[in-house]
C-alpha cells in the first residue's frame, strides 16, 4: 500500500488484490491486511494467542508466502536453489565477505566464508537453464 501511494501502477495491482476475508487463503500475501468497514468498540478488541488451537506447519504469513515463491520458481526454472543461492553468495562476495573459486570447466563455484571456514559448492548457472538466452 505504501509504495502505492508513490506509484499509481503499483497502487492499481494493490486494489486488483483485494480479497475478501472469507475467500483469503494463509500465505498468499507477505504481510497481509485487513481492511475493517466498520466501527470497533474497545471492549470488542480481543488479542488472540498465536496456536488458536488450530495445528499450522507456518507461524507467519510471511514465511508461508516466501516459501511459495519459492516453490512456484523451482516448478519454473528448475534448480532455482542453487540460483539464487549463487546469486546471493556473487551478492556477499562484492562486500568482501565471501571469496569465490570458480571451476568453469566443471560448471562449480566454492564460496568460502573465511570469518567462520563454512564454505557452499553450488553449481555455475547458465542463462540457457533459465530460459533466459537467446
């Protein structure tokens, strides 16, 4: 909502999202909203607990949500893991927090996090795999 007050395209996708409480599905929004048409009395509020005795794999709508986009890209391009795991360490390495060894011939990449000697072997992605070539 906030970034659609600064742009009307994004403020457009917002309203077409609006979903009625009865229909809203856990997880489908980041952090989702409720919109109240009417006036609530104070003695009316009640602060639930978390369980509401209704067993749930997820404590947030948020790590549910991450969790499907997650899902719905590996459906899409295959290996999205490994993608955006690369992607992220590429991303920590160009703060000098994360040192990269490259075996091209191999198709692997070692990401070494010397402040702890952890270190991943992720394979080197092509843009082929993606479906994003030429």
């Amino acid at each position: 909502y906030q970034l659609g007050l600064q742009d009307p395209s994004l403020m457009n996708r917002y309203k077409e999202a609006l979903t009625p409480l009865s229909s809203y599905r856990f997880g489908t929004f980041r952090s989702p909203e409720v919109l109240v048409m009417a006036s609530i009395l104070p003695e009316s509020i009640e602060v639930m607990g978390k369980a509401l005795d209704i067993p749930i794999l997820y404590e947030s709508s948020e790590l549910l949500y991450l969790n499907n986009m997650l899902e719905k890209h590996e459906e899409t391009y295959k290996d999205s893991g490994n993608h955006l795991l690369y992607a992220f360490y590429t991303y920590l390495q160009t703060y000098g927090k994360i040192t990269r060894f490259e075996d091209k011939a191999q198709q692997l990449a070692v990401f070494i996090d010397e402040e702890n000697s952890e270190y991943a072997v992720l394979k080197i992605p092509s843009g082929g795999r993606l479906g994003i070539d030429g």
